[in-house]
C-alpha cells in the first residue's frame, strides 16, 4: 500500500474526537475515494434515467436524422458566414431552426437535456460539498474563523 499513516474513517472521527491527529492520507488514498464516490454516482437514479433516454435517442432515427441535419446545417453556416454570404447563411440558419424545434418538441429529448441538468447537479452538489468541507476543516485546524483576504 503506502508507507503514510492510514485509518478507516470511523477510527479518524475517535482519535480527532480523543485529540489525537486525523490519519494522512495519501493522494492514491484520496484517488481510490474518488473512484468509489464516482462508483456511487454512477449507479444513482439520476444517471440510470439519462442513460434510459441516451439509449432511446441513439436508436429513435428521426432524433438522429434531426441531429445530423443540425450538424451539417451548422457547417455550411460557418462556410457561408466564411465567405461572407451573409444572406445564405441567414437562410440556412432558418432551416436549421427549424430541425432544432423538431428535436426540442420530441419528449425523450426533453428528458435527455433533463438528465444532462440533474447529474450536473448533482455533480457540482458533491464539488461544493468537498470545496466546503476542506475550506472548513483548513480554517478550523487553522483556528480561523474566515479565510485570509490575500497570500501576501
């Protein structure tokens, strides 16, 4: 494993609440952490219910006619505003417009773009969990009330 002191969670909260200091952990520590609470999200409602809709997008045709039409639609705007053809450009981005109300009004999609927003939720909810926890436990073990305004 490694040569750094190394405990199980339970057994750190009883030496910090004796008074003994927390175990350091190491990076691959904090890495193979990382990899179980990924682990955990993975399996969560949120991402088995976008992967239902992934999977229902990928084999419903006219969701990928629709997608692959935007797609070119998109290019030939970039060639058209290259060459300075702002009218074409204009007229393509319509048409363009149009197969993206077709996608936008299919339910799955609706669903898809509504996982996409839960599992960003939920993955920024953990970020800021940790970003809170550290800074806590820094200004504590610190004996800081509030962070430092500057380094310097």
């Amino acid at each position: 494993m490694n040569t750094q002191q190394h405990e199980e969670p339970g057994n750190i909260r009883e030496h910090a609440a004796a008074g003994v200091p927390a175990a350091v952990w190491s990076r691959e520590d904090i890495l193979n952490k990382s990899r179980e609470l990924a682990d955990l999200i993975s399996s969560s409602e949120e991402v088995r219910v976008f992967q239902q809709a992934e999977r229902q997008i990928q084999g419903h045709e006219r969701i990928q006619f629709l997608i692959s039409a935007i797609k070119k639609k998109q290019k030939e705007i970039v060639a058209f505003e290259a060459m300075k053809n702002a009218k074409m450009a204009a007229m393509i981005e319509a048409e363009m417009q149009e197969f993206q109300e077709e996608l936008d009004g299919i339910p799955i999609v609706g669903d898809y773009q509504q996982g996409q927003v839960e599992i960003n939720d939920l993955l920024q909810m953990v970020v800021s969990a940790i970003h809170s926890t550290v800074s806590e436990k820094i200004a504590v073990e610190k004996g800081a009330d509030t962070p430092p305004s500057s380094c310097g």
